[in-house]
C-alpha cells in the first residue's frame, strides 16, 4: 500500500516530537471512527456561546476528511448528532441542524471532486426537512465514487441501531412462520445485514477528543474490537497532526481479536 500523497505534503511542518516518516501505509486503519467532543467546552473557554464551538468544529472535520484520505483510510464515521442530542436546549439543536444543512450543501461538490462518497447512518427521518433533503442530496451525488467513505452518524443511537434491527428480524419471522417455513437461527451475519452499517467493515479505531473516556451510544455492536484513543484536545483545535499522533499509537498496537500473539 502507498499514500495517496507523499507525506510531506500531508504534513507539512511537523512538531519535532512528530515525525510522519514513521507512518506506514500498511498500517493504517481501514475505519477510522471519530466521537467528536469538546465543541461547547472550546466555546466556553472564549465565552462564546455552544454553537460557535459547532461552528469552529467544521473546520476539524474539513482537515480531518482531507488527511484521512489522504494516507488511505477507506472508512471515516463521524459521530455528529446523536438521538441523545436532542435533549439540548432548543436554541443549540435548531443551529445544529441549520448548520449541518448549510455546510453539507456546501461542501458536497469539493467532497464530490475528491472521490469521497458521502453516506449518514440513524435515524434521518426524524431531521427537519432541509437538513435530511442535504443529506441525501450529498448521497445522490457522491453514491458513485471509490475514494473515501464519509459516514455521517445523525440522530444515531447504538441502542437504537441494535432494537431497529431485532424489530426487523422479527418481522421477517413472523412472516416466515405466515408461510410455515420454520424460522432460520439468527447468526452474526444475518444480524449485521440489519444494522445501518451492513456493508460498512467495523471501525478498526475509535478516537475520542476532548479527555472524555465514554462509548456514549456509538456503534456499541460494530466497536467489539476496535482499538480506543482518548485525545485530550477539544475538537475545534483537532488538527493533522493530532492525527498523526492517533496514527502511529495505532500502528503500535497488537490486535489479538480474542487470541494470543
């Protein structure tokens, strides 16, 4: 496996405790799962309010889509919107989704020229109608690309993901037992086509930004074994080589899957 760029121009004017020579490209994560916290956190410290903190986010996620292609991650998931979230004050979720519609619209055609397919995974139909209608207009355009997977985690719950599935084999069984057909056993695999990530590898790392050591609800099946990386940086100051650091912890590690190595 190669880069996709050579890596002085990924990263450009490293820190000199970082140094990108020694990422190898055969040691990058496929998935690259993000919990991006510390947006309301960043605001506050400059006495802003929440949303400004959101607002600033986007940049971090702009540079984080970029270099992740960049080295050859295949699969990012961001987790942008939980079905939790909606429990904020009205004011920071009508922004959000306001925010959320005019950035995806904005940026799709750069997303677009760079090969990246854009996809979301929750629960969509409950989203204001300009902001699904960006969504899926990103996924329109982008659903034929090859380059990297965006994953756009909105009004997603693990939880939910997991009850939305087990609701749905259900009712395939009960329509098996209409026609007397005796039931097939529900496997690993069966399970998996009824999640919203059916044709999604499980995410391989999950970082997490802004010193918080919590899953909150986020991929609680697909994340069995994913590797975990706590940043201490708010997500608004996230940058490439904040990534890079992730990076290389994770090509240190030994993934034994259950065995012994």
């Amino acid at each position: 496996m190669s880069f996709h760029k050579p890596l002085d121009e990924i990263f450009p004017n490293p820190p000199a405790s970082l140094n990108p020579a020694d990422l190898d490209p055969n040691k990058v994560p496929t998935h690259l799962a993000v919990i991006m916290d510390g947006n309301g956190r960043w605001a506050k410290e400059r006495g802003k309010q929440r949303i400004a903190g959101h607002r600033a986010g986007i940049n971090a996620v702009r540079e984080l889509i970029r270099c992740s292609s960049d080295v050859g991650i295949r699969y990012l998931t961001i987790y942008s919107f939980s079905s939790e979230n909606w429990k904020r004050p009205e004011d920071e979720v009508s922004g959000l989704m306001s925010l959320f519609a005019r950035t995806m619209s904005a940026e799709v055609d750069g997303l677009d020229e760079n090969n990246v397919r854009v996809m979301t995974i929750g629960d969509t139909s409950k989203l204001p109608k300009a902001t699904r209608k960006a969504f899926d207009e990103a996924w329109e355009q982008t659903k034929h690309n090859t380059g990297l997977t965006l994953v756009i985690a909105v009004n997603y719950g693990g939880r939910d993901e997991i009850m939305m599935a087990v609701n749905n084999l259900l009712r395939e069984r009960s329509v098996s037992d209409a026609a007397g057909r005796p039931p097939k056993p529900i496997d690993e695999e069966t399970f998996e086509r009824h999640l919203y990530t059916a044709d999604i590898p499980d995410p391989d790392l999950v970082l997490r930004t802004s010193g918080e050591m919590r899953i909150s609800n986020f991929l609680l099946w697909q994340i069995a074994y994913a590797e975990f990386y706590c940043s201490d940086v708010l997500w608004p100051d996230f940058d490439r080589y904040e990534l890079l650091r992730v990076l290389l912890d994770f090509q240190g590690r030994t993934r034994r899957f259950g065995g012994v190595k």
